[in-house]
C-alpha cells in the first residue's frame, strides 16, 4: 500500500476516534445514567430477583456477577445454579403468537472479569423425538434443529445485534445482524458452548468473552438481550419476549423488541488487540494457464491484525492475505442473458460486512443463485430465480479475483463500528498485478457512513474507488446517498441515489431506487421502482443488469386456519415485474401467481405460475451452437415444489416445472436436500436437469452436486464437495479438513482438483490441481 493511502486510514482512525461522541479514552469509564442510555422496559429487578416485566409485556433481565467461573460442560451441575434464580416463561411465535410456550426453559446470566456466560436447561416432555443431526462449526443445519440461542443488542440501538446458537449436539453457530435485516452468518467469534441431554430435555452452557464483542465506554452498560428457543419436533418457535409472527425465522432480528438487559459491569483498561499469524505449503499443477505448472511446491506467511481503536470502533489490518481454506463455488447454471452472482466466502471480507450494505441490498454475500429477469429463465443453482436488478455498489469479490483465478493481496486495511449514532466503515487495500490475466497492481477503497434516525431508521453515505479502473486507464468512482425507515412493525421505506465516474463515459450515469414494504402475517403489499442509467458502472460493484427502469408490484394474502391439525398456513400471491429500458421499450414483463401451503409438521408446498414477455435486442446464445434471434417472445411456466421439513432424516427441496420457453418448451426436474446417516454423517445431494427444446436447437443441461460431511467434534470436520456441470464440460472436487485446535485457531488440509470432460473421450481430463496445508494461530493480548 503506498505510503499516502496508509496514512490516510491511519488520519482515519485517529479522526473517528477522537470525535466518537462514546465516552472517554478506551479502557477508561465514564458515569451515565440509564435514562442518558436509553433505557427501555419496567424497573430493573432488585436482588435477588433476575427477571421484571410490564403489563405492556416488556422484560428487564439483571445479570449477575460470580466470583469463579462455572466449569463449562453443560452439566449445569455448580451451586449458583441452585442458589442464583433461573428466568424463563418463553412465549410463542409460531406456531400461536404470544401463547405461552409448551415446553419450559429455565436461563441464567451471568459473568465475571472476562467472560458472560449463559446457561439453560431445556426441558422436553418427549426427549427422544428431538431433532440434532448437524455439529459443524456454523452448519447449515443448526437452525433447523432444536436449538437455543441469546442476541445482545450492546449499543441498545435497537437495530444490531450478536447472536450465539447452538444444539444438543454443541454445534456452535454466531452471526451479527445489521438494521434488523442484514445477517452476517459468515461472522466469527471467539466463544465455547457445550451441551449435554438428559431424560427429560437437554442443557447447554456458553461463555462469550468480553473481549469478542464491542460496546459503549460506560460504566452503566444497558444492552439489549433476547433469548430464541426451538423446538423441532412440534415445529415450536418462542423467546423471552413476544417476536410478531409474520418475522418467520427471521425473528432474532427483531432487535428492538428485545428485553433490557442491566447490571453488566465490564472490565476495565483493557487492551483490545489480536494478531493472527499464517504459514502455509501447497503443491501445484495448472495446465490451463499460459506457463503451465506441474507439482510445484510453493510456500508463504502473511498475518492479521485486529485493534481496537474504542471499545465500538475495530481497526483490522492484513498482510499478504490467503485464502486456500475456502470452499470452492457452487456451480450454476445460467439460462439468462445475465451475469451470474457468487456468494463471498473470504473471512476477511465477510466480517463487518453489514455497515457497507447500501440501499437495502447487501453486498459481498450473492445469493447463491444467478437470475432473474429472463422471463422464467433464472436457473442459478437449481433453478430457483432470483430477481434482484438493484446494484451491488460494494461487493468484495471484485477484490483479489479475477475471471474466476486468485489475484495476491498484498495489503490492505479496514475501520468498523459505532461512533455515537453513526455507523462508519472504511476499507482501503492494494491487490499485485498479474501480467498473465492483463491485471495491473489496483487499490480499492470504500468509505461508508449511517446515522441512526428515530428508533430503527437510518441514513447514509457510501463513496467507492478503483485504479486503475478495469480498462486499466484512469479512477472509477461511485457516490450514493441512502435512507430506510421502519414503522410499527410490519411498514419499511428504503431509498438510494448513486452516480458513477468512469473515464470515457458523461451523463446518464445513475442509478435511483424507491421501495415501500408492508409485511405483515395475514398480508403483504410490495412496490419497487428502480432505475440504471446505460452509463452507471460500479466497478467495485456488481450489476446484474444495465440500461433499464424497473416497477414492481407484489400482494399477498397469508391466513391462518384456526382449526386445521394438518395446515398451518396458507399463501396467496401475486405479483408484476415490468422492466423497460431508459428509452421505454418493453425488454421484461413477468405476471405470477403463486401458492404456498405451510404444514404443521414442518412440510411445505409451493405452486406457481408464470406468464413472461422477453425482448432480445440482439442473438442471444443460450448453449453452444444454440442462439435465439432478434425478437419478442411470449411464454409461460407452471412449477410445483415440495419442500420435506427439517425434522425428517431426508430434507430437501423437490422441484418440477414445465412450459413454453422463448419459441419451444422447457422442463426441469431438480433436488436440492440433506440426508441424515448419523448425527455426525451426512450427504448433501443436489440435482438440476433442463430439456430445452427451440426452433433454433435442442439441449439438456445437467448440475449435479454431493457434499459429505462428517463431524467428529464441533470444532473438527471433513467436508468434500464433488460437483459436474454440463453447461461448461466440467468436473470439480473439494476435500477440506477444518481442525479449530483451540478458539480462534485452525489447521487446514485442503485439496482441489478441476476436469474437463470435452477434451478425453474417455476420462475427463486433469486442467488444475491443488494440495495445501495451512495453519493459523490466534494471539490476544
């Protein structure tokens, strides 16, 4: 990074820090009121009572200090769990709002100098139907079991929040959330949980370091704190606090309906600093690139560094950043004229991401499926459409890859947290030059600002810039002012305005958005209208789509039936996509109906139907040797899917669908599930098959997939991932095996291998093949 760049995070730093209206100096403390913190809720209890709550059903929950930790083995077999008071009384969110729930749970909370702990025992009146099947560190499948988890609001913003979860199996699992909607799932903290079960239920034991969370400089601390309970087998949902029913899953997120949490005390002087060294040996062979490699041994270091600047502002710094740990994309199959979006994995990139999300839409993670917009051709995955035109202005895959292929990191730094009401990121980093891919050396650099508004609203600025620029000449940049506000609970308004700077492009260089939302359980109103100009480029952005005007309009109708043992709920929707471009000729229109039919059990069945008008301006290649001329085209789509519940050994969504498609037909047969061999073993198959049959041609399309997972511990896992697609002739194997050998510290073998099933007639021949071994070791200080 060149010396000006750095010194300008450096000024940064110092300048946030030095204006954070948060309190004093770090490690000091400062006296405040609870009124001057925004307390929330009745009048805290008054020892020894842990619990108060309100006619209003408000809840204030007081944390305790013990003077030696408990032994964390989820026995919860220590004195203070007999002599200090449990709290519980959970109230249900699914499947009757705001009932009590049908199975106790009974919490302590409670800490020391460095850690708070969280204990509970979950009662079960048929332990043996409990549903546990997933033990890996973050699995997707944690939160389809029975599971507990807290979510501490620690600015008590009403809006943010750190969540730890886990299972009877003490699989861990954490995020942090953004404005009530941006999930980080890829978030990591430094924390330990173990769990055991008994006859009739099972406990669990967590301790959260201080030292893994950010919060005020005050010696009165009022956070926020909710606690979740599932249980599987009766498909129950309920938490400390009443969580509307129309939030689904996403009920954690409703932060501001948190209880107040009071009586933390945490420590004091406390330096905040992390360093996370690397070493890594890898054996190499790529025949696909211009100097082709056979079995080369290659080693590196690099490191990272965490600081924090205040107790709420975290200043992170790499050096000579790998990522040969990450899992290799998921294949997708593209029927669209559309770029395809792939999630971020990179753990540099995944943490903090929340702050740099930008007019309602997140960066950095992709939804993991490619389209929308091609009037029912959205196969990304297996062929669940996504229809998100809105720019990405930050997505960090832009950053150190390149048509698919690493580019070095050589340096780069990244400012997050809270300053008062605001919300302030700042990421600055320098990537090498790749002459071989006609990439130079580029430096990236975001900057992105919110300040909180009345309870759960915000506005913001964000401002990006890349050189050189992808063309390899002159300063990209990007501007965008944005604002969401959120009413009662079920009304949100968001906004955004951008313009782009690009050499050689001047005027009609913006993009504009403006979305009304009402959801509620019983009905849902939706209305969008977006607009891109042909000359908005964010290059350190992602845009599916250029050149248009979109509006779009969605309602819904979602009754419960009251007397009904079999059905839950059923859905009614409909819905208009009308995208024009920015000289008002028709390219999109795409009317759907759609049913959705939830069960009690946990089983899902979806309906829909799809009537579409695409224009293509010009050919559109769909599959080799397969192009779609010039013109309009009319079609329609019915597709049925059946989604088996998570408490089923065998889960998964299967879909079927059928129609016209451009001028011919189209099929498509997909799976996408898990299956359960032991509470350790699991096999995660996944199947996509298109028939297209057109004017111009015939073809099929075929994705296959299979992940194995086996867990031995929560903290040790082999995962491989073998994967064909027929769209590009290839063949792919990932094999990774995850050793966390204490918190915060892995050991890593990984192997990749890539075949091409074009160029052998017999045995898809070997393109690239990777072997590593890499270890890291967290040191805090």
């Amino acid at each position: 990074m060149h010396a000006p760049r750095l010194s300008r995070i450096v000024f940064w730093c110092a300048a946030l820090a030095a204006s954070a209206p948060v309190g004093p100096a770090f490690g000091q403390q400062q006296d405040d009121t609870a009124a001057s913190l925004g307390y929330i809720g009745p009048p805290p209890p008054a020892p020894p009572d842990v619990v108060a709550r309100d006619a209003e059903g408000r809840v204030t929950i007081r944390a305790v200090r013990i003077a030696e930790p408990p032994v964390l083995d989820g026995a919860l077999s220590e004195p203070i769990y007999a002599s200090i008071p449990s709290f519980g009384d959970f109230v249900q969110q699914e499947p009757v709002e705001g009932a009590p729930a049908t199975e106790k749970t009974d919490v302590w909370l409670l800490f020391d100098d460095k850690n708070i702990y969280i204990a509970a025992r979950c009662w079960d009146s048929h332990p043996e139907r409990m549903v546990a099947n997933d033990m890996r560190r973050d699995g997707n499948n944690i939160p389809a079991n029975e599971n507990f988890g807290v979510i501490f609001d620690t600015f008590h913003d009403l809006r943010n929040g750190f969540q730890f979860y886990t299972n009877p199996l003490g699989g861990l699992a954490d995020n942090y959330i953004t404005d009530e909607r941006d999930p980080n799932r890829d978030w990591n903290a430094v924390w330990s949980t173990k769990t055991r079960t008994f006859d009739k239920g099972w406990t669990v034991e967590m301790a959260i370091p201080f030292k893994s969370l950010r919060y005020q400089a005050a010696k009165t601390q009022i956070w926020g704190v909710n606690f979740r309970r599932m249980v599987r087998w009766k498909n129950e949902m309920s938490y400390l606090t009443r969580i509307p029913a129309s939030y689904g899953m996403r009920g954690m997120m409703k932060v501001s309906s948190a209880a107040t949490l009071v009586g933390l005390q945490p420590p004091a002087n406390t330096l905040s600093l992390e360093l996370k060294p690397y070493a890594i040996g890898a054996v190499t062979t790529d025949r696909s690139a211009s100097v082709p490699t056979n079995n080369d041994p290659t080693g590196d270091v690099g490191f990272d560094v965490k600081y924090g600047v205040t107790r709420s502002l975290t200043f992170d710094f790499t050096y000579n950043t790998d990522f040969a740990q990450i899992e290799e994309d998921e294949q997708q199959v593209n029927l669209t004229r559309f770029s395809l979006l792939f999630p971020e994995k990179r753990e540099f990139f995944l943490e903090g991401q929340g702050i740099f999300a930008f007019g309602g839409v997140q960066g950095g993670r992709g939804p993991g499926g490619g389209g929308g917009g091609g009037g029912g051709g959205g196969g990304g995955g297996f062929g669940f459409p996504m229809q998100n035109y809105a720019p990405i202005l930050f997505f960090s895959r832009r950053i150190g890859l390149s048509e698919g292929r690493e580019i070095p990191i050589e340096v780069g730094g990244r400012l997050t947290g809270k300053a008062g009401k605001f919300s302030v990121g700042l990421l600055d980093i320098r990537t090498g030059s790749v002459p071989s891919l006609d990439v130079q050396a580029t430096n990236f650099t975001v900057l992105r600002v919110k300040r909180d508004l009345l309870r759960r609203s915000n506005v913001g600025l964000l401002y990006t810039r890349r050189a050189p620029t992808l063309g390899n000449v002159g300063v990209n940049q990007v501007f965008g002012a944005d604002a969401a506000f959120s009413f009662y609970d079920s009304v949100g308004l968001s906004t955004y305005y951008a313009r782009s700077r690009t050499p050689g492009s001047s005027g009609r260089d913006a993009s504009y958005r403006g979305r009304f939302e009402y959801a509620a359980d019983r009905y849902g109103l939706e209305l969008e209208h977006l607009v891109v100009e042909p000359n908005f480029e964010p290059e350190v952005g992602f845009l599916r789509r250029t050149d248009l005007r979109r509006s779009f309009a969605q309602a819904r109708f979602s009754p419960r039936p009251r007397s009904s043992r079999v059905v839950r709920k059923i859905g009614f929707e409909a819905s208009i996509d009308y995208v024009t471009n920015t000289a008002n000729r028709l390219e999109t229109r795409e009317a759907q109906l759609q049913t959705r039919v939830e069960f009690q059990h946990g089983d899902s069945w979806n309906t829909e139907f799809s009537r579409n008008f695409e224009y293509l301006a010009k050919p559109f290649e769909i599959a080799e040797e397969v192009s779609i001329p010039i013109g309009g085209y009319r079609f329609q789509e019915l597709r049925t899917t059946y989604q088996l519940g998570p408490q089923r050994p065998i889960t998964g969504f299967l879909t079927f669908g059928r129609g016209s498609f451009y001028d011919g037909r189209r099929t498509q047969v997909a799976y996408r599930g898990r299956l359960e061999i032991t509470p350790r073993l699991s096999l995660d198959p996944g199947l996509s098959l298109n028939w297209i049959d057109l004017t111009e041609g015939a073809f099929r399309t075929a994705l296959v997939s299979s992940r194995l997972t086996y867990s031995v511990t929560p903290q040790m896992f082999f995962a491989g991932l073998l994967q064909y697609n027929s769209s590009n002739h290839a063949v792919s194997v990932n094999a990774r095996f995850r050793w966390e050998y204490r918190p915060g510290s892995d050991f890593f073998v990984v192997y990749n291998e890539g075949r091409d099933t074009l160029l052998s007639g017999r045995f898809p021949e070997l393109l690239n093949r990777t072997f590593a071994i890499k270890i890291t070791r967290l040191v805090r200080f």
